[in-house]
C-alpha cells in the first residue's frame, strides 16, 4: 500500500501456483513409488477379507501397512497430523481390571488418513465406553497406543449432555433444516443452557489433550459439529498452532442458524482456526454468509476477515477408497453372492436403496415415488424389484421408532397392492450388510437411488459407482446430497419431495439406452476414481499447510503494532506535539450488543466519547507544549457536545471548520466553493433511505453521507451499487465532487477536500493562534479513517520511499484545491530544502522541515469576520521520521505506519501517555 513499507510488492509465488506445485509433486511421488513389502503383505490378506461386517479386518491390514511404513521409510522425518474426532477408530471392550480388547471401526475418514504417506497421522477422541478408574484409563491409553490412537476420558453425565443432548438434540437437528427442539420453552432454556455447558466443557477436555501431545510443526485437524469449540481452546494455548477444521454434514444458511442462541460462539470458535473446510461450495457459502450477516465481518472470496485476520473456507468433497471396492469385486466370496444375486432375481431388474434409517434419508418418500412407478407403468410391475437396506439407528428415540413403524406400514401397503404369491416388489432389510455382500449387492444393481432430504455428502453413491464399471448402472440422486455437486454431471439429479418427478426419474432410468448409461458411467466413475479419500486428505493438509504460508506472508504486509513504550519516550523528550486524533471508532466508547443482529443502531449512531478518556484527554491538553486537534468528519454540534470541557482544537467535517474550543468556528474552506450539487445528491440519498430499511443519511454543510451498515448485508451492497450508478449518470455527472466508497456508506464531498489536504490550513491556524515560536518535532496521529482520507498519515511523512510507485503526495500549498476563479490562501507551507535531513528529488518527496510565510490575502473566516495573516517567516516542523508516529485503529490496509485494534486501545495508549506526562 502506498506509504507504508509493509505493504511492499514481494515475489514469492501465488498461493495457486504454491499449491499446484504441491500437488503435482504428490502426484510423481505417488508414481514413483515401488510398493513396499507391507503394501504387498495389505494385498495378500485383502483375499482373506470378511471377518467384520464392515471391512474391520481390511481397516487392521491399513494400520498395519502403516506402522510398517514408518518403520522403513527411508525420511528422516513426516509432518505429524493430529485428528481429533468425537470417536476414535477403535471400539473398546473391558476384559478386566487393567484389560481391554480394541475393535477396528471402518469408515471413509479412517481408510482416507490410513492410506496416506506424506504424514502421519495420530488419533485423538473419545473411546466410547466409561472409564471411571486410573488403573482402567492407564491400561486403555496403552492399549491404544499400539492402534496410534490417544483416548480423552469423559464421564457419562458429560456424555448424556454434550453427545446425546447438545450434538445430537440441537446441532445435528439443525444442521440438516429440522430445527431446534419445539417442548416447553421453559424446560427447553434451562437443558439448553446445561447442554451448552457440557459441550464447552467437552471440547476444552479435548483441547488439555491436545495440548499434551502437541509437537511444534504438527497439524492439528479437528473434525465435525462436535468440537466446534476447539479450535478457540486451541488458539488460546498456543496462537501458533495450525489448525483445522471439517465439517461433515452440511451447515445452513444464516437465516437456520440465526435460531441457534449460542450462535455468535459458535462462528467465532469455529474462526479461531487457520482453515475451515466444507464438502460442498454451498456449505462454504453459507458458513461465510453466516459471519457475514451475524458476526457483522466482512466475507472475502478467500474466506472470513477479520481485524486483519484471514479464516481460510474453502469445500473439499470427500471420496472413497474406490481401488478397495473395484479389488474386492474379484474376491471368490464376493464373486460368489453375485452370482447368487443374479439367480434369485433373474429376469428382474434391481433398484437399490442403502440408507441408515434416519429422518434425513427421505426412505419414506423414495418408497412412496416407487409406488408411483409402478402406478404409471404397469409393464413394470412384474419387471422390477426395489432393495431398500435400512440400517437401524438411535433405536431408543421416539421419533425413530415412529419412523420405523411408517416405513414398514408403506411397505407392507405397497407389497399387498402390486405383489404376488411369487414375488413382491419391495425386499426391505432392517439391518446392516457385510462388506462383500454389500459390493455384491452394487454390482447386480441396475438402479441405484438415493433420495436424501439433506446430507452432507452420501458416500453410498460413490461406492455405487466405483463396483458398477461392468454392468454401468444408473443412478439417482438427491440434488439435497453434497455428492450432487461432484456427480451431478452422470446422475439423474430429483427433488425428493416431488414423488412424480421421482417417478419419472426411475422410469428414465429403466428405459435409458445403452449407450447413454455408458457415458453417464464414464464420467462418474472417473471422478470416483480420481477423487478419492486420500487424495482429499492430502489436499486438505496440503491447503491448510499453506494457509500458514499465505497468513505469515500477510503479516509482513501488515503494519505492527503501535510500539507504546517507544512512542512514549520520544514524546516525553521533544518539545514540541503535536496530537491528532480521530473521532468516530478511535475516541468513542464501543457498544456491547451481543447477539443482536446489526448491532444496537440507535446506540451506535449517537457517537459518545469512551468514558475512561476524560482524564487522559484533560492531562494532555493542560499540557502547554502539547497541541491536541480531533480532527473527525463529524459535523460541529457532534464535536461541540464531546469536546467543548477540553483546551483542544476541533477540526469538524474533514477539517473544513476549525475552533479551539474556547473560540469561535472559523471555515478553512477555500471561497466561492461549487455547493450547487448538494440538492439533487440529497434527493437521491432521501429516495435510496426510503427504499433501504435501517439505512441513513446525514447531511452535512460540505458532504452528504449514506450509511447502509444496519441493512442486511446483501441487499445493502445492491443498493449502494445502484445509487452510484444513478449518482454518475445524472446529479454528479458534470459536478466537481468526490464520492469516497467506505465499507458500508456512501459519501459525496466536494472535490479535494480531505483531511490531508485541509491539514495545512489547520495548521497554519494552529501556529498564529498559539504564537509558537518552536517548531513541531513529535507528531502522533491515530484514526480510523477512510482510504481518501490517509492523505493525513502521508502529509507529515518524513521521507516517502522512492521505490513505491502510485502514491498519492498531497501538496505543500492550498493549490491544490484551489478551483477556477478561486484566490490563494493565506497560509503556504513549503519544504526548506536545507533543513531537517530530508532528502528532495522529483520522485521524493521532504517534510521534516515545512516554512510558513507571510502573504497579503487572507481566507480564514470566523463568526465574526476575516483575519490578517502575521508577518513572519520560520520552520513550522523539525520532524524527524524516529518521531512521527501515524496510527491506523482497526484497519490493516493503510498508509499509517503502526495499527492498533480498537477505541480500547487506544484508551489504553492515552492513559499511559498521560500518566508519564504527569505521574501522579
């Protein structure tokens, strides 16, 4: 940014380039490597296979390969990744007092980190059981230990509130649009409260452990709604963690979330961390528009900002480990259910479902669109059969069981209406298939259809696909499921909800050609194969490592800290200040309002003065060789109302009106300035009020201010655009105006005037009203100001640097905003070309030393008339750069040399500054 050396070009890569380097380098890593004895020894027993259900016995080969990996890996050194998930990968069972036995789970996250090489990969999570004694919690730790797993013990009281209640009652529920609970609105508050309780308490629990564990350089990867807290706990203990966080189930849109009262906890948690992952684009989008509409932050297309700090979001869709599927296919046992698949449904084609039997699966509505199907075409009937796999889930819930009880009441209806004393329709299995039995099942399937009301991404259609490259079925899917964003392109896409559309979806499936089915085939089988679990791993860990990169790399670009102690001493030995200080957002008290969309507006638009600065601010000004201006754009009454009990100068509306507070206001205007726009701009502010609710405007003697920061968010950014469209094409059109764009506000001011730019004058003034006779060597100048307004932070810079290319110089004569027909003012600041140790060449630019002379005319204009210049001559400013400090208050991007966070910095600032002026 110009002016400021930390906003300097640099020529390291783009964050893109950095990671396509990343990634191609995986990719001839991967190619080149020869497959090691325990890869050989994963594929021998892969045959062996089927032991567990689910592919447990396969998951035991991966940890094995794994360890076996580290062993002979000739690197001296992998990257540590610390998953912290609600479970561990193992479920344990007590066989006695300090004995446990240890069960592999399978799931896509755990073959997805297994089959990773680049790093490696520890567990961190709750074991499942109960462990309430040391001498059981020592056995188990050290049993999981041999499984890379390190266990965090939590009690059954925090268990039944945080996993049972909070997770599973509240989040979950919302997560996927069913909102919140609907009981008594009394005793919902009060397990509400309690349930928060617990889940913080849970997520810090988790924290201590990775704390303990934690080795500088590690990755920490925190997944899911469960531990939306940890990355905060994290941060807390060490700011320099890489951290991130995946969700795994969709996340709503802000207007779901806004229901949440923990919501604004949440969002800022989940901010804590460096890099925030979603399956979808969709999720991404309203994670960010989330923060945006109720944390009131700004949202970027790289993420969340923040004071400055960047929250990476980006969507990473998960895969499956598809190379475990299409093998498993060729196994004898597989081989074997296949083919008695085929015979016990022969001459009958096969629709699939595979579902939990959960709210979100819309089981209900694919069996009421399958009836539908067979209402419409009766050739069908006796064609085609539909295989709905259900496996049961929180049996212990009512809403559960009801669910239950409706889907066998359809089914039992549809199979007595359409089915025969030979066959029926619907086979319906409340219960769960083993591994070879399953990818037998998706082999002989000719349709599969998957119909979830929301789901995060619903792996079962990749797994589908990848056992289907033989017969290339067809497959329906949900557009509510994240995987239709990744398989859209060969998928038949429905709207649950509509049963017809449904219908008509499977009938196409049916009667689709050949030919058809092979292209659809094609194009999702290769993303099945190309997009796998690992290979979402690794781009994860591969983003979030450059996320750090990207974040170290804006901290150069950003100005440090105002350094209090240095600015302090070089203050206490000059002999002459100089104080400038903004108003709005940097002297004015901040208001709390938690949780209230938008903020309090009433309170925020009546801008009072921090309570804590009335004596810091009476201790400096009483001060004689100290000049304390509040230089705001706020118009007179605002200033005369915070400021009129202090021996200060007030510089209102930019600087174009000027008193010392016990004076009179005088104009710094130059004369016969061009006003006649501000009619017409006033209509347009009035028209554009009207039609943005809690939007406002201000009308000033030299600008008109629109403000739309309390409207929503998008809607006030459409209209800001329409009026500056509206403003170009008629009332500015041929008007000498500035419109300055801030965040969220509108301004139309006449042309040149800024506070830079109005900063001579005021000084000028400052010099004859004070009869200085020693020139300025200390200059403090702390504001949150517009970007057209830093001109101010430039104009007392020593010495501009000369490699920067694009800076805006402000003039060292009131030239410069000087219209036609307008006479010179009074007061000429130039550069002693001999003074100061500034340099002067015609791409530098020297203030360390500025001459005030004398001149005929006169333009200051009090209340009470005009005022002759003096008739002297000396150097206003001795400034050296080690004694100019310029100070930007919550803005990163600027031309000020330092930065401090908020008003209660710079309180702080001024006390100390005030107490080592006059220690008491």
């Amino acid at each position: 940014m110009p002016g400021n050396k930390y906003n300097g070009y640099s020529s390291i890569p783009g964050r893109t380039e950095r990671l396509l380097r990343e990634r191609e380098f995986r990719r001839r890593n991967r190619a080149s490597s020869q497959p090691n004895e325990a890869s050989d020894n994963y594929r021998e027993n892969d045959e062996n296979e089927g032991r567990s259900r689910d592919g447990d016995n396969n998951v035991e080969q991966l940890l094995v390969a794994a360890e076996e990996r580290e062993r002979i890996d000739e690197r001296p050194c992998r990257q540590r990744l610390l998953v912290v998930a609600n479970r561990l990968p193992v479920s344990a069972v007590r066989k006695g007092e300090d004995s446990w036995s240890l069960e592999i789970s399978a799931g896509g996250l755990v073959s997805a980190l297994l089959g990773v090489k680049e790093f490696e990969a520890r567990w961190i999570g709750w074991a499942g059981v109960n462990v309430p004694d040391e001498i059981g919690q020592r056995a188990l730790t050290k049993a999981l230990a041999e499984k890379r797993c390190i266990p965090v013990f939590l009690d059954e009281e925090i268990v039944h509130q945080y996993y049972n209640g909070y997770c599973n009652n509240i989040l979950w529920p919302l997560f996927h649009y069913l909102g919140l609970p609907q009981e008594d609105r009394l005793a919902t508050t009060r397990s509400f409260q309690s349930q928060f309780a617990a889940y913080k308490k849970a997520n810090q629990m988790f924290a201590d452990v990775v704390n303990k564990h934690y080795e500088e350089g590690d990755v920490i990867w925190c997944h899911d709604y469960h531990l939306m807290f940890l990355p905060e706990c994290l941060k807390k203990y060490n700011s320099k963690m890489k951290v991130g966080w995946f969700l795994h189930t969709p996340f709503p849109s802000s207007e779901i979330l806004r229901t949440l009262p923990s919501r604004l906890e949440l969002l800022r948690s989940v901010l804590a961390a460096d890099l925030v992952g979603f399956h979808t684009y969709d999720y991404a989008r309203h994670f960010v528009s989330a923060c945006t509409r109720i944390l009131g932050l700004e949202g970027t297309p790289e993420g969340v900002e923040d004071q400055g700090k960047l929250t990476r979001v980006a969507a990473f869709p998960i895969g499956i480990d598809s190379e475990r599927f299409i093998r498993a296919l060729e196994l004898p046992q597989v081989q074997e259910h296949i083919r008695g698949l085929k015979e016990r449904f022969d001459g009958r084609k096969v629709m699939l479902g595979v579902d939990r039997l959960d709210m979100i699966k819309g089981i209900p509505q694919k069996i009421l669109a399958f009836e539908k199907f067979l209402e419409d075409t009766p050739d069908w009937r006796d064609k085609v059969v539909l295989l709905q796999i259900a496996v049961p889930t929180r049996t212990d819930v009512p809403e559960y069981q009801k669910l239950t009880s409706q889907v066998h009441e359809i089914v039992g209806r549809i199979n007595g209406r359409f089915g025969t004393w030979g066959a029926v329709p619907i086979h319906h299995l409340d219960r769960s298939l083993d591994f070879h039995a399953l990818c037998a099942l998706y082999a002989v399937t000719d349709v599969a259809l998957v119909t979830s009301l929301r789901d995060g991404m619903n792996l079962v259609s990749y797994e589908f696909v990848a056992c289907q490259d033989s017969k290339k079925g067809v497959l329906i899917l949900s557009e509510f499921a994240g995987a239709a964003q990744s398989l859209g392109a060969g998928a038949i896409l429905v709207n649950p909800w509509n049963i017809i559309d449904v219908a008509s979806a499977i009938a196409q499936a049916f009667n689709m050609s050949q030919e058809e089915r092979e292209k659809r085939h094609r194009l999702n089988f290769q993303h099945v194969k190309t997009h796998t679990a690992q290979e979402w791993a690794e781009t994860f860990v591969s983003e979030l490592n450059d996320t750090i990169v990207e974040a170290q790399l804006r901290k150069t670009e950003v100005p440090p800290k105002l350094p209090f102690e240095d600015a302090i001493d070089r203050y206490m030995r000059s002999n002459n200040r100089l104080l400038i200080l903004g108003f709005n957002a940097t002297l004015t008290e901040p208001i709390d309002t938690p949780g209230r969309r938008g903020g309090d507006q009433i309170k925020e638009m009546e801008l009072k003065l921090h309570p804590e600065l009335k004596e810091p601010l009476t201790a400096l000004c009483s001060d004689p060789s100290t000049t304390v201006v509040v230089l705001s754009g706020s118009d007179r009454a605002v200033l005369d109302e915070n400021f009129g009990e202090y021996e200060m100068w007030l510089a209102a509306e930019n600087g174009m009106f000027l008193r010392l507070t016990k004076a009179d206001w005088m104009t710094t205007m130059p004369e016969h300035l061009n006003m006649e726009w501000v009619e017409s701009v006033k209509h347009v502010f009035e028209y554009f009020t009207e039609r943005t609710p809690r939007s406002h405007f201000e009308l000033r003697e030299t600008s008109l201010v629109w403000n739309y920061k309390y409207a929503d968010v998008e809607f006030g950014k459409l209209q800001a655009r329409d009026m500056l469209q509206h403003l170009w094409t008629g009332p500015i059109s041929n008007a000498s105006v500035d419109v300055v764009q801030g965040s969220k506000s509108v301004e139309v001011r006449a042309v040149g005037v800024t506070k830079g730019a109005a900063i001579d004058r005021i000084l000028g003034e400052i010099v004859h009203s004070k009869s200085m006779t020693t020139p300025i060597d200390y200059v403090l100048c702390i504001g949150h100001f517009l970007a057209k307004d830093e001109d101010v932070y430039t104009f007392f810079e020593p010495e501009l640097p000369s490699d920067t290319i694009g800076i805006p110089r402000p003039r060292l004569t009131t030239d410069a905003l000087k219209i036609p027909g307008e006479r010179k003012s009074p007061w000429k600041l130039q550069p002693n070309k001999g003074g100061g140790g500034g340099k002067a060449s015609h791409n530098r630019t020297s203030r360390s030393s500025l001459n005030l002379e004398k001149r005929s005319t006169t333009n200051h204009v009090s209340g009470s008339g005009r005022r002759p210049s003096p008739e002297f001559s000396w150097n206003v400013l001795d400034l050296k750069g080690e004694n100019y400090f310029s100070c930007a208050v919550g803005r990163t991007r600027t031309n000020a040399r330092y930065l401090l966070g908020s008003s209660d910095e710079v309180v702080s600032f001024l006390k100390e500054l005030s107490l080592a002026s006059f220690p008491s």
